[in-house]
C-alpha cells in the first residue's frame, strides 16, 4: 500500500515538473498547440450547441406565435391547408373537453378571408386572419413594431386592422391611416369597407409577413354570411410544444370530436420550416464530431511526441525499479492536465462569446434567409457540462493507446536513445 502510494506521489511530481517546466523545448510547444486545439474544441462545440439551440427554438417560437401548436378544422384534403376554411359550428362541450387537457394552455377561434387592400396609387393582395375578442395578443406582441393589436367591439365588426411591415411599406402605409378593404365573393361585386390601421407587425417569416393581415372575425362571418357560432376552426396553444403530437393524438380521439373535423399540426402547416430547423441536427452533430476528432488526434500526437523526447527519462526510472504503470501515469497525467486546462479555457471563451452575443447581438443574420436578424443563443448547462467531462473522458481512454508505448521500452536502449 505504501508502495502504491510513493509510486502514485513519484508519478504525480514528475509529471508536474515535465507539464510546467519553462525550459523551450519542442514538446513545449506541441504542449502549447494541443490546448489550444482542445480550447478550440470545447470552444467551438460549446458555441455551435447553443447558437443551434437558439436557433431552432427561435423559429419554432415565431411559427408557434403565429398559428398556435395545433389547429382543429373541417377536414379539407382537396385544399391547401394556409387557406380559407369550411366554416364549422361552435362547439362549446368540445372546447371544454379540449381545456381540460392537461397540455392545452388556452384555445380560441379564428378564420381566414382572402381580400385586397387598396390605396389611391396601390393595391395589394393579403389573406386576412380574423380572430375575436377571447384571443390572447400575448403570443403576437413580440412581433409588433409599431401600435398595437386590434380592438374588439361586442355589439359590430371591429374597423382596425394591422398589416405587415412589408405591406406597410411596399403601400406607403403608416398608423392611422384609413385605408379600402374589397372582399372578393364567388358570383358577387366586391365589397368594399373603410378599415383603420392600428398596428404594424414583424415575424421576419417572409411568407407570412407578405400574405397575411390580422383583423376581426366577426368581419370576416359578416362577409361570408355566416352566423355568429360559424367559424373557421380553432387554434390551440399548449404549455410545452414537445408535446404537440401527443396531444394531437389525444385530442382527434376524445369521444365528443367530430368525425369530420382534423387536429392538424403546426408541423404540417409549415413542413418546410421544421424540415429545414430538422436538418441543423445534423449539421450541428457532424460539427461536433469533427471538433472532438479534431482534440482527439492533437492529443494522441502530443502524447506521442511527449513519450519519444523523454524516452531517456523512461528508461532510467525503469532501471531504478520504476514499473510500466508508474511511468504511464506520468504521462496519463501530464495530458490530463493539458486536456483539462483546453476545457476550463475553452469553456470559459465559449460562455463568453455567448454571453457577448446575447448582451450586444453583434453576430448579424439575413433576416430573409435565416427568419432572424442576429443569432440567437440558447445555453443549456447540463449540455455544456456534458461536453466537458465527455471531452475528458473520451480523450483520457484515447490516451491510453500511446502511452502503451512505455511497456516496450527497453531500459538499456532506451538510455542510449539519442
């Protein structure tokens, strides 16, 4: 036991005198190289994580936001699912079987109407989504820039409306101004109605910012003809969206659900979104493998080099009786502190980085192209500590490998080595 422990107190000394010993040398800055490449390592994956993270749960917010997780209507499979409804009749012992649902957090309806706005040197087409005065503008705020959501009347139609910053700007429109909705109907002259706009709105989702306008349902059921329980479906939002197929599922089966209605997902209303979201899994993951090969193959390098030049050293602690474990260990040990000074450094400069970016946004993005303006940043810790001690782990068992080089080290060779 006493052994065991002078040999482990030998092994300790020596490695610490050979890991911070100021005297140049080669290993000495193969030492140098292999933590900064593991700081670039743990850096990076540390970074790409959480960047992805943001990322992915941005957009998802900014689709949730907008359409809700999941949408319940007349099945329609002859029809694109973004477009006007088949109206459905209000279903109140149904909405409450709904709200009680443990995942549901509120439920309200909506529909939708094709119409045109129209101004003395501009028209513009635009998909108006009615809601009434049950919904909560707390998801929508985010994106409004200027104003603020539409008032609801109880006894008429509200006359306000707010468009998107692109119609606003590509109609010359501000708050305030009055502007000429037509609604076109099948068979019918179209009916024209003076709106106000009160609000101007930004998801940075082009397809959504250039198609669409928020206004009243009761609007809406007045054009259409429909009687105040018609509505084109409801929309739902729940605590947590990890839950959405879940509770897609849950909800279709309820006794009381129409046999001719849908639960529809936003997934299957925005596929492309979630594909592409989906597709920085694996971007993100090969990135990560790289990085950890990348530390991998440095420090079975170092350690290489680091065994070869103190190859003299090795074989005169054999010939004192050193045994092959005890000489290992020192250079198990010295790596070890190079790989554990790579991750506190590299840990240290990806937090930082995160936290400069969520502090000033100085990482800029093509709104158009990314639905962000700057990237987002989202640090889970248990991620950040998994990186760290997997980063460890795995490079000590690498480790192993060129250390076995010490066992066929002959003491006598090993002296004379030069």
């Amino acid at each position: 036991m006493k052994d065991k422990q002078f040999n482990l107190k030998v092994a300790g000394f020596i490695a610490n005198r050979i890991a911070f010993n100021q005297q140049k040398s080669f290993s000495r800055f193969i030492i140098r190289l292999s933590i900064v490449a593991t700081v670039i390592s743990v850096m990076v994956m540390i970074v790409t994580l959480s960047l992805a993270n943001g990322f992915q749960e941005t957009v998802s917010q900014k689709v949730f936001s907008f359409w809700g997780h999941i949408r319940v209507q007349e099945k329609q499979p002859e029809k694109a699912i973004i477009s006007e409804e088949t109206p459905i009749i209000t279903n109140d012992l149904l909405v409450n079987s709904i709200k009680q649902n443990p995942a549901v957090q509120s439920i309200h309806p909506f529909a939708t109407r094709y119409a045109i706005l129209k101004t003395k040197e501009d028209m513009e087409g635009v998909l108006v989504k009615g809601f009434d005065s049950t919904y909560d503008f707390t998801h929508f705020r985010q994106f409004i820039k200027e104003g603020r959501p539409v008032q609801f009347n109880d006894s008429t139609y509200s006359k306000e409306i707010m468009v998107s910053a692109i119609t606003a700007s590509r109609m010359g429109l501000k708050l305030n101004d009055s502007i000429i909705i037509y609604f076109i109907l099948p068979g019918q002259d179209p009916r024209p109605r003076k709106i106000t706009i009160v609000g101007i709105y930004k998801t940075g989702i082009e397809e959504y910012d250039r198609l669409f306008a928020i206004g009243d349902i009761k609007l809406i059921q007045r054009l259409n003809n429909w009687q105040p329980d018609e509505v084109g479906g409801y929309e739902i939002f729940l605590t947590d969206y990890k839950k959405i197929d879940g509770t897609v599922k849950e909800l279709y089966e309820l006794d009381n659900f129409p046999e001719t209605w849908d639960t529809i997902s936003v997934r299957e209303i925005s596929p492309n979104i979630f594909d592409w979201l989906g597709m920085q899994d694996v971007t993100r993951n090969v990135l990560i493998g790289f990085m950890i090969i990348v530390a991998v193959i440095n420090l079975i390098t170092c350690l290489i080099i680091l065994v070869l030049e103190r190859i003299r050293m090795v074989g005169i602690l054999k010939s004192l009786g050193a045994t092959d474990w005890t000489v290992q260990k020192i250079f198990l040990r010295h790596s070890t502190i190079i790989t554990l000074t790579g991750i506190i450094l590299g840990a240290a400069l990806g937090l930082g980085l995160l936290g400069l970016q969520q502090a000033t946004g100085f990482i800029k993005l093509k709104e158009e192209a990314y639905y962000l303006s700057e990237a987002a940043v989202k640090i889970v810790w248990w991620q950040v500590g998994l990186i760290c001690l997997g980063t460890l782990i795995v490079c000590f068992l690498v480790m192993m490998i060129p250390s076995l080089l010490v066992r066929k080290v002959q003491p006598v060779k090993a002296i004379q080595f030069r």
